[in-house]
C-alpha cells in the first residue's frame, strides 16, 4: 500500500482537473460528487497506508522522480511515509472527505458550485504534498499551495468586498511568515547542503553545528509556522477568513491548513531540541497566544468568528505542547482538534444554513427544537472543547497541561489552565446563546429548519469521532496508543518525554477537570440565571470589556501604523526610484538630446559651408600651432 502513496494526492488533483475543465458546462452538481469520491479514495488509501505503517514499516521513502540535480546537491519529489506523515494522512483525508459531503448540501445552490470544488480539491492536493515531502523544499511548494488556495477560497464570493480583503490579508499575512521558511531553507542548504528531513537529521548527529546558527534556523521556521498557523503576531487574518463559506472554515481554518505550522515545527523537533532556548520561545508564543485569543472570543457575538478565535486558542495549545517537550500530545491535540472543531464549524453553518444566512448569536435562541441534530452533535463538540471527560479533547488538552507542570513550566501551565476556564465560558455562552432560551428573534424562529440528512451525517460521524477518538487513542494516559505509535519518531528526534506517576496524572486530570467545570458554571450563572447579568458585567468592565470587543486594537495597529508606515515606505521608494534612478537617467538622456539637436543645426548639407567650416578649422589649427612653436622657440 505504501507503494501507491502517490495516488493519494492524485486523486484531489485529479478531482481539481475534471471540476476545472469540465464543470461548469457538462458536469454541473456531478462536480460535488466526483471531488467527494476523490477524496473518499484518498482516505481509504491513507488508512491502508497507516495500517501498514502500524504493522512495522516505521519509515519509507517513496521517489517519484529526481527534481533537482546539482553536483552533489539533490531534491528528490519523494514522500517521507513515518508515523507522524501517517497520523497527518489520516487525519487530513478523513476529515476533508466528510466536510466534502457536507458542502454537498451546504452549497447546493450556489452559482459557483463548481468552482468551490475544484478550488477545494486543489486544496487538499497542496496539503498532502505539504505532509507527503521528505524535504523542506517540497514541502515549500505545498506550504504555498495552501496559502495560494486559502486566498481563492477565503474570497470565494468575491462579489463582496468584505470577502476580497479578507483574502488579501491572509495572503499578505502569510508571505510575510512565508519569508521566515524562505530564511529557514536557506540556511539549512548553506549548513547542511542538503534539504532533505532524513540527510539534515543524520548530519546534524554526525557534525558540531553551533548551537547559533541552529537557533537562527529553528526561530525562521517558526515565523513561517506562525503564519500559517495564526499565531502571535500573524494571527488577524483568521478570523477574518470568516467571510468565507463555512466549510471552508471548516476544512482549511480548524482541521488542515493551520495545522501545518505545528506539523513543521514536529517534524523539525531534532533542529528545535539542540537549538537552545528555541522550544521555549515556541512555547512562550502558543501559551501567549492562547491566552489572548480566548479572552477575545469571550465578547464575539458572531458564531463563526467564536469558532475562530476558539481556533488560535487551541493552535496556541498545541505550539505550548511543542514547547515545553512533549510533541505527541501536540499531534493528540492536533487529531481531537480536527474532529471537534471540524464539527463546531460545520454544525455553525448548519446554524446559519437554518437561518438563512444569518451569524449574529443575539438574534438566535431556542433553535435546538427546531435543530436537535445539529443542537446534540455540537453540544458534543463544545463539551470536547471545554475539556469534559470522556469526550476526544479533554485528553489531549489534559495531556498538554500536564506535560507542561512536569517538565517544569509552572507559568505555561497556569495560563494552560486558566485558557481552559474562559474556552469553558466562551463555548457554553456560544451554545446558550444559540439554542436555548426564547428566540430572541421571531421572524428567524418561524422559518428555522434542520439542514438536510448529506449536511447533518457528517456531523453524527464527526460527533462519533469526537466521542471515542480521545478514548480510542489516548488512553491509558501517557500510555495510549498514540504515544507508542509516534514513539520512533519522538525518539529519533532526542525528545525525552517524562511519564508522571499515577497519583499526579489523576490529580492534573482533577485539575484539568475543575477548570473546564468552573468555566461552565460561570457561563450558566450568567445566561441561565443572570447573576450577574451579562450586560451588568460589561457596564462594570468598562475599558476592559471595549478593549476586548475591539480585540485589543491589534487591527488598527496593524492598518495605522504597519500599513501606513509600509504605505510610506513604499511611498517614497516610489519617489526615489521616479525623481532620482528615473530622474537621472531621463536628465542624462534630456541633456544628449539637446546636444544633439544643437550639433544637428551643423549639419546643413551644403558643401560650401563644410568646406569654409574646414578651412577655418585649419587656420585655429595652424594658429594654435604656430603660438605653441614661436612659445618654444622664444625662450
């Protein structure tokens, strides 16, 4: 099976070509169906693939051809089939097959139907050959795929100009940490001559390479995950990728694209380990981020951009996890996250889907009897994100923290804990707000509807998963099948991962346990019983609670200074390069045409004027000369 590993993104790709060429004319709603089965291929074949990889074939390269040959210096297009590429397998075409279904449904009756497949397969191609490469610079040619296909997805409804620059800026945003990875590569080639993950890995055991320069290498790489990963400071362009269709948010903005930041720096964990402080300024970020992101989406009232923010939290556990040494927990996470978050994003644009377009969660209330599939598989979902047992996400979110207090990262885990608090809150005000309650908006109640069964089964089969992937995979704690799967992997990278005792895993679990209760409670107290009354505390809070809902002017800072100032910057290159390269050369080249239109005048073209212009040239000439001769004669 790990022969036809190729035929894995093939598939998408393929999917990408028949929507592209003939969909719109021919083929019409059969797009939707073809780039479902596409993908459905694609999982089954990643399922045979990590069942082969479970049954002994720890590492396998696939070459599919040589790309590049320079002397000594190769890159191969070749895929790197290990534990970690088998977890991102799985994980990536699974959860992109049900959210394909889902779009099915979603955006049945839109006039780019089409489009949105073929835009969605070329996606996930680029996101396979993204987890598939064996080197960082084909991985580069994936890491650009997905940027290039979240701009033409994010500005689907390009109509519209909130969509428009919505993409713009993830693009921007982007090629900005872009340059990071560019740096990162780069330095890797001029240290290692090489690019290639195994080669890099090997030489970096077999060679003293100052701990320095590793640092500079490790710091790149992680700008560039900060990008795509939303974190601190290229965080803003997701939430505001919210303009585009929900699947979407779905599929590149909780379960795929924005995973790929973590999947780099996991991949990267033998640079990372020996490069000094590097691990704890991953860790530092994520923790920061977390924090941030989840006091933030405690005051939005849009449902999706909730989601949102809840998405840069849950990034921000994972980098924490990454940070403080224990990357198996981080991918746990990364796989509960796919299927929880996937499935809140997907039950929103039910939500919306049911409303007729509508976001704003003031205008919501009581749909869970007008909605109980979608009202029961995110109540699941949410109680995964708040971290209740037995659901997927509070064993990898309890792992993160845990590992975070044993390794000794006291701060990191309060700031763990406490985000599992006001993640509890934000999610259970989100749920309330939406579902229960009187409807706060009569009109919308009337014509709510359930979505329809291709739109609400991948949302039971994503609220199975949720259920009993957590169980299924990370259980017994620190001891579940996840960590003897990606255990090679962890230990090739040098990562010495610490098993706490018995007595302090269930006393982090209470913890973990209280935290996501706590933050629950709050949240009832406040909606169910108004004490105290939402609107009171947001009186009481003043400025705390403008800074929040103004996400703590991060936009403005960035359109009033970055901009303006790269504005300005911009501005007077412009005016340099126009008054002085320009200016120069259209000066020089003004002056030699005056001259020659004054040299012109010279030539008349009657033969008396040249011949008397000789002649006088030859009495200067012997009158020169003869002043110069009677000089040297006279002394």
């Amino acid at each position: 099976m790990i022969a036809l590993v190729w035929l894995i993104p093939a598939f998408p790709l393929a999917a990408f070509l028949i929507a592209g060429l003939f969909g719109r004319r021919w083929l019409g709603h059969w797009t939707g169906v073809i780039a479902s089965a596409a993908v459905g291929l694609s999982a089954l074949l990643s399922i045979g693939v990590f069942l082969e990889v479970l049954g002994g074939k720890e590492q396998t390269v696939v070459q599919l051809y040589r790309w590049i040959g320079v002397g000594d210096f190769s890159v191969n297009v070749a895929a790197l089939v290990d534990p970690l590429s088998a977890v991102m397998l799985l994980v990536v075409t699974v959860v992109s097959f049900l959210i394909f279904v889902y779009s099915n449904g979603y955006m049945a009756h839109d006039e780019g139907f089409y489009r949105f497949f073929a835009w969605l397969s070329l996606f996930v191609f680029a996101m396979l050959i993204l987890v598939m490469a064996d080197n960082y610079l084909l991985m580069f040619v994936g890491w650009e795929g997905v940027g290039l296909c979240s701009y033409l997805l994010i500005g689907f409804w390009f109509e519209r100009p909130e969509p428009y620059l919505a993409a713009k800026k993830a693009f921007v945003m982007n090629r900005i940490g872009d340059w990071g990875y560019t740096i990162g590569i780069i330095t890797i080639f001029l240290v290692f001559n090489s690019m290639n993950f195994l080669d890099v890995f090997h030489r970096l055991e077999q060679s003293a390479i100052a701990q320095n320069t590793l640092a500079i290498i490790c710091i790149a790489l992680f700008f560039g995950a900060t990008g795509k990963s939303a974190q601190l400071p290229l965080y803003s362009w997701l939430p505001d990728a919210m303009e585009g269709p929900t699947p979407v948010s779905a599929l590149i903005h909780a379960a795929t694209m924005v995973t790929s930041g973590v999947y780099l720096v996991a991949r990267s964990m033998p640079l990372f380990v020996v490069a000094g402080p590097s691990l704890e300024v991953v860790g530092i970020v994520g923790a920061v981020t977390a924090i941030f992101a989840a006091t933030i989406a405690l005051v939005q009232f849009d449902i999706k951009r909730v989601m949102a923010y809840s998405t840069v939290s849950q990034l921000g556990y994972m980098f924490l996890a990454l940070g403080v040494g224990a990357p198996v927990a981080a991918i746990f996470h990364l796989a509960t996250h796919a299927f929880f978050k996937a499935l809140l994003f997907l039950g929103s644009g039910s939500v919306i889907h049911g409303l007729d377009g509508e976001q704003d969660m003031r205008k919501m209330g009581g749909l869970r009897r007008k909605m109980p599939v979608t009202f029961w598989t995110m109540l699941v979902a949410g109680g995964a994100l708040a971290a209740l047992p037995p659901l997927a996400g509070f064993w990898s979110k309890d792992e993160i923290v845990a590992a975070a207090f044993v390794n000794g990262h006291v701060v990191l885990y309060a700031i763990g804990i406490i985000t599992a608090v006001l993640t509890a809150f934000y999610v259970t005000r989100a749920l309330w707000m939406t579902f229960y309650g009187e409807p706060r908006d009569h009109h919308l109640f009337d014509h709510a509807h359930e979505s329809p069964a291709i739109m609400t089964l991948p949302l039971i089969l994503l609220g199975v998963g949720t259920v009993v992937l957590g169980i299924a995979i990370g259980f017994p704690p620190e001891q579940g099948f996840i960590h003897r799967f990606l255990g090679p992997v962890v230990e090739a990278a040098g990562v010495v991962e610490h098993a706490p005792e018995l007595a302090t895993i269930l006393l982090l679990a209470a913890v973990s346990v209280v935290a996501g209760v706590v933050g629950i409670a709050i949240g009832l107290l406040m909606y169910v019983r108004h004490r105290p009354d939402p609107a009171a505390v947001a009186r009481a809070a003043g400025p705390v609670y403008r800074l929040l809902v103004n996400k703590y002017y991060i936009d403005e800072l960035y359109d009033h200074r970055v901009v303006e100032a790269a504005r300005a910057i911009a501005g007077a290159s412009w005016a340099f390069d126009i008054h002085i390269i320009d200016g120069l050369a259209n000066r020089l080249g003004w002056a030699l045409a005056m001259g020659g239109q004054g040299l012109r005048r010279l030539q008349t073209g009657v033969v008396g004027n040249y011949a008397l212009t000789i002649m006088a040239g030859l009495l200067l000439m012997l009158v020169a000369y003869g002043g110069y001769a009677a000089g040297i004669f006279g002394r």
